[in-house]
C-alpha cells in the first residue's frame, strides 16, 4: 500500500453517502467494532490485503475481467461495482494494494472464462416437463400446508437458522412432506420469497404468506417463482436482463470457494418448484425468463402451458351423513381455506377429506362464522346438498355458542358475563383460567388481563365464548401470529451507525496537514528512517534522511543519519515525507 492511495481514498470516502458506506463496509466484511477514528483509519484498513482479498472473492466473472484488463470505460455497471467496493478510483484506476491482491490471486487460483450466457437450444435435448409439473404440483401443496400449519402453532426455529427437528418431524408424521430435506427446502423456498420470516427463535407466517394462501393455484407459484428470480445474486443476471444459463451458475464468482455449493443449493430449489428439470434446464414455462428476461418472467403463455400439466382442480365437494366432506380432486386452494375453517383435514391427496366436529364448528363460530354463513357456504359447495346430521350440528354448535361474552367494561378492565350463572359460577373455579384471576362483580366476572387474552383462554377451554367490543356487539378476532410487516430499513447504515458517526465526527478541514501527522507518527512509532522535505526560510526545499524517534509540541525529532547528529524540525515547515 502507498501512502498516496491511502490518502486518496480516505479523501473519496468522506464524500460519500452514510449509506454508500455501509454499503461498502458491509461488503468487506467489518466489524461495526472496529476502532476506526477518520476516514485515513478506514482507508488503510480497506487497502490491507485481507480486505481486498475478501471484496475480490465476492466478484462476477464479469467484474473480475474488466478489473484484470482494465475495461473499465467500456462497462459502466463493472465500474460502479468495482468503485463502491473502493477496488479503483474515480477515474477506475487500481489502487496498488488491489493490483498485488489480483496478481497474487490471479496466480494461486487462476479464474474460470467468462460465464457463457447463450441457452442450451438443442431440439433434442427438451426440458421433462411433465415430471417438472408434478415435482411443482407436489411442491405447492406441501408448502401451502406448512404455510397453514404456522399460521396457529409457528415453527421452531435453531440457531442455524434452518427448521427445527421436532417440527421437521411433525410435518412428516402429518404428512405434508416425506422426508426432512423436502421440508428444509420449501421453508428455504418461503423465506427467500417472502412468505416466512425468521423471527427470534420462531418461524412466522407473513402477511404476503396470508395472502398467498388465498391465491390460486397457478398465482401461488408464479409469486414464488418470480420472487425466487428477482433475488438471486448479480451474477446470475444478465446485462440485457434474464438470467443465465443454470448450467454456468458454478462460473458465475470464480474465487469464492463456497459459490458454487451455494449455485448448486439454488439450482436444487428451483427443481424443487418446477423452474427446472431433473437435468437442470429451464422448463418450457421458465425457458424465456432464462433467455432475455423481457416484462415479467413468466407471461400468461407460459404460465398456461404449466396449468394444463396440472390436474385440474374441483370446485364442489361430496358432503355426506358421516360428517365427512371428499374432494373429487384438487380443491381450489380459496376454497380448501375456507373448509378447513370449519373442518379437519383427515387426508391429504388430490382426493382429500374433510371432517367436521362440534370444535371444528365453534371454532369456525369463534373465527366470526355464523350459522347462516357456514350453511350457505356448504349449500353452495356441496354436489350431494346440506346432509341433516351436518345441517343439526351446525345448528347445536351455533345455539350455544355465545352464551359467554368477553369484552371491556367502563373501568378499562376485561368483563366476562352470561345469561347462564351456573357456567358463570363454572368459568370462576376453572383451574385452567387461574391465570386471568376472575374474580366475582355484580353480574359477571373481571380480570385485569386483555380482553382478547381473556377471550382464547376461554375459547381454548372450549367454553362457547364470543368477543364483543363496548357497545356489545360481536367483532371478530384473528389469533394468528404473523411476521411484522417489513419497513423500509437501511439494516447496514443501522449496523454501522456509530462506526459511521465517529468518522464523521473525524475533523476533515485540512487533508493534508492530517495525514502529514499521521504519516510521522507511524514512522516515530516504527524508528523509521525517512526522507524529509522542508521549506527553508529563503523558499528553497531541503531534503533529511532522519531516523524519527519523537514528534510533540509541532516538532519532529530524529537522527540525521548524513550528518549523525539530532535534528528538531518544524511540522509546518515539513512539505512532505518519504520512505528512504
């Protein structure tokens, strides 16, 4: 490293952007700890060749060939990059560390040819799309399921980050998928699309993932699909947009010795969802998304081409006198949601059934359902009519359910009341409520808890319980745990918030004479000997080969090594400095 580049660049990092540095710290891997006091401190730490070796491994094949032949006029996105990671200057000149970096580098591993974007378009090597459609098939079920199965209990979540055992093994024992890596994948598959989200030691449904659960068939995996697309790294991109060929994502960042595991993983997860083959092209559907990218990735052409590998989905069911519903087929999935409100789900194949009980039902009630609503609803889906034992049911359930109210009285407490006192007198001695401490008032009970905490302690000791708001009337309340919704953060320059604030606290008036004084400390502090130029009295500049051994007070002390004599030179009088 030169000192001229350190200074250089210390000088180019004050004029950024708060977030153009993080940004960039970030990308170097420093840590927020890191005792940096001005921007010479960062510079020369950003020049050392550990930092550069890091930025250098996380290069595309592209950026690495317009640094190595200095093609950086012609490709404006490779020079952008390559500045924003302090690689070169403003004028895409290499700072020296970077040249020995590249060139030690470049002889210890030299790195793969450009990335060949051009697709395979071989007549006779066509993608298996019938086998891609029922992989994808397969893949929205099961991931809908997990979907709906964290909506009422989240997943655990390890340190790692992955899913936890005892809930990888509960999604197989039900059913939803055969074995743990299909259930790591899809949940790899959520979270890289947002529709779970990792929060703290728990995996949480967000409300995209809400949204998506009432999505059609076909939407549901042209969201996931698009959003898998729109986040993979740059350099799978294409400069025309698309993306390129899968088969060159292993040559897409040539020193990163973990990438290609990482393209393989990705390549795996797209098979996964029916982007592409057992062999790893593109499926009909996808093949465009892959060769120019242009407007959305999968136009409805495509997308009609994966709905008819399909089966096709059913709209009605069979309702039958067992208190059983039986899909002849895929259930559309709005309308499977709906059912599952109010019935459980007792097997799941493209014929499911459905089982309807007295909880299912309040809590079909207790979700805000009504007797009206769950009839007309079964009326219209059913091929085979209401049955009367169904019909009866709805009717007992819906009876009683309500005869507890839960809501906020005058006093800003939670009042629980009934027409019925004996049940009154029951919900006040249930050991399974001590934790509200209910406690006797007039005509009802009162806690000091919430009212909606009130309300599912009670609806989970199944008492037939509705929540009411301050004039009375019913409101429905929704238990379901999501993911907060994202902002729009700026997670670097929070991560390096005080890092930032202390270099910009950093005095920045005069350039020069700070790194002067930093260029003599560092000798003193080394007993270097140095070339010292100084401006005379007269004008003319004189030259002094001194070893430094102490600078205090605006004077620079050291042996002059012509002369072998002590010299104490003026700071102010000190033009500049070199190595002897």
């Amino acid at each position: 490293m030169t000192g001229s580049d350190a200074r250089a660049l210390a000088q180019h990092l004050v004029q950024r952007s708060d977030d153009a540095l993080a940004t960039l710290f970030s990308a170097r891997q420093v840590s927020p700890t890191v005792a940096w006091n001005d921007a010479f401190d960062a510079a020369e730490a950003l020049l050392e060749p550990s930092s550069i070796e890091r930025a250098l491994r996380g290069l595309t094949s592209g950026e690495i060939s317009a640094l190595a032949d200095a093609a950086l006029d012609t490709d404006d996105a490779a020079r952008s990059r390559l500045q924003q990671l302090a690689l070169v200057d403003e004028q895409g000149m290499m700072y020296e560390a970077v040249s020995s970096a590249l060139t030690a580098l470049t002889a210890a591993s030299t790195p793969a040819a450009d990335v060949d974007e051009a697709e395979d378009t071989d007549a006779a090597a066509r993608p298996d799309d019938a086998a891609a459609a029922e992989r994808a098939f397969s893949s929205l079920g099961s991931l809908g399921d997990i979907l709906h199965a964290a909506l009422t209990h989240p997943f655990g979540r390890i340190g790692s980050g992955a899913l936890g055992a005892a809930d990888r093994r509960r999604l197989m024992e039900d059913g939803i998928v055969d074995d743990g890596a299909t259930a790591d994948d899809l949940v790899k598959i959520a979270e890289r699309t947002g529709l779970l989200s990792g929060q703290d030691k728990s995996w949480l449904v967000t409300p995209a993932g809400v949204q998506w659960l009432h999505s059609d068939t076909i939407a549901r995996w042209s969201a996931v699909a698009t959003a898998f697309l729109e986040g993979l790294p740059r350099g799978l991109r294409r400069p025309t947009g698309g993306w390129i060929a899968p088969a060159a994502w292993a040559q897409a960042y040539p020193w990163d010795v973990l990438w290609p595991e990482t393209a393989a993983d990705l390549r795996g997860l797209l098979r996964r969802w029916g982007v592409l083959d057992d062999a790893g092209r593109p499926t009909s559907w996808a093949r465009g998304a892959f060769l120019d990218g242009a407007g959305s990735p999968f136009p409805a052409a495509a997308l009609d081409t994966l709905a008819r590998l399909l089966p096709s989905e059913v709209d009605r069911v069979y309702l039958q006198n067992d208190l059983t519903a039986i899909a002849p087929g895929p259930l559309s999935p709005h309308l499977d949601m709906r059912l599952r409100s109010m019935a459980r789900r007792e097997s799941r194949a493209q014929a499911s059934s459905y089982r309807f009980t007295t909880e299912s039902i309040a809590d079909a009630l207790t979700a805000g359902e009504s007797a009206e609503s769950l009839r007309a609803f079964l009326t219209e889906l059913s091929l085979t009519g209401l049955p009367q034992p169904l019909a009866y049911e709805i009717e007992r359930t819906s009876r009683t359910h309500g005869m507890v109210r839960v809501g906020p009285d005058d006093e800003g407490r939670t009042r629980v009341w009934s027409d019925d006192e004996a049940l009154l007198r029951t919900l006040a001695v249930d050991q399974a409520l001590r934790p509200l401490g209910l406690v006797q008032d007039a005509d009802g009970l009162v806690t000091r808890s919430g009212a909606d905490t009130a309300f599912w302690m009670i609806a989970d000791a199944r008492y037939p319980v509705v929540a009411v708001d301050a004039d009375g009337q019913r409101r429905r309340l929704d238990r379901h745990r999501l993911a907060p919704t994202p902002t729009e953060p700026s997670p670097d320059r929070d991560t390096y918030a005080a890092l930032l604030a202390r270099l910009r606290a950093a005095p920045t008036d005069d350039a020069d004479a700070a790194w002067l004084g930093r260029e003599l400390d560092h000798a003193v502090k080394a007993r270097a000997t140095i070339v010292v130029a100084v401006r005379m009295p007269d004008g003319t500049e004189r030259e002094f080969t001194i070893e430094a051994t102490g600078l205090g007070g605006g004077r620079l002390r050291g042996l002059d090594r012509t002369v072998d004599v002590e010299r104490t030179l003026p700071v102010s009088s000190i033009s500049g400095i070199r190595p002897l």
